[in-house]
C-alpha cells in the first residue's frame, strides 16, 4: 500500500515482546523520500489516555477539526514509546491524515523521545 507521512493507517503493530500484536491504528512518520515498497516507520496510536500527559506523546482530541481528519473515532495518543518499522503489507487502510499543526506537535513528541 502507498501511504505517506502523516497518514493514519490501520496496521498489524508488533507487540513489544516480539510477538504478533495486534491491529490498531498508527500514524506514518517516516520521510517520504525514504518511503520503501517494503516496510514503514509508524508510532502506535492508543486509546488509553493514562500517559497523555507525557510530552513524548501527543493527545488527539477528535472533538477539534485537526483530531477529525485522522479518522479516529475517539480521543486518543500517539505515543512515541513505540515506534515500529511494519511491513506495508500490514496496513489495511488509510482512515485519515494528521494536520500540519499535529504533525509538528508530534515532531516534538519524537525529538523527546529521541533525545534529539
């Protein structure tokens, strides 16, 4: 599947222990000049709100025009605790795209984490 940075995607996301994991939604961070056929970098979105505070993680309020447009159905966080490489084979959809405004917000959540 093509996808692009900023889209929100339906993905089988690896489990952190290794193991097969679960489909949820994510949002593509990699750069488009590095897109590959093959595999794509994502952060794991979840609807557990315990850790939005967290500035390594951005809360998506779908009650905002932005929080609409990623095609969630409920308020939720991107958490850049977990960044995973899927294959693109995993992804199923394309459900919405971040705005401008939430993909810089995410770019700190990222360079947080990172250390960067």
């Amino acid at each position: 599947m093509n996808v692009n940075r900023g889209d929100v995607v339906l993905t089988r996301v690896p489990h952190v222990s290794g193991g097969r994991g679960k489909k949820r939604p994510a949002v593509v961070v990699q750069a488009d000049v590095y897109k590959s056929p093959l595999q794509t970098i994502v952060v794991e979105i979840t609807s557990n709100l315990t850790e939005a505070s967290d500035p390594a993680n951005l809360l998506i309020d779908v009650t905002t025009s932005d929080g609409q447009a990623t095609g969630l159905t409920r308020d939720s966080v991107a958490s850049c605790f977990f960044i995973s490489t899927v294959n693109t084979d995993l992804i199923q959809e394309v459900i919405g795209k971040m705005s401008p405004s939430l993909m810089l917000q995410l770019d700190q959540c990222l360079k947080t984490v990172l250390g960067l």
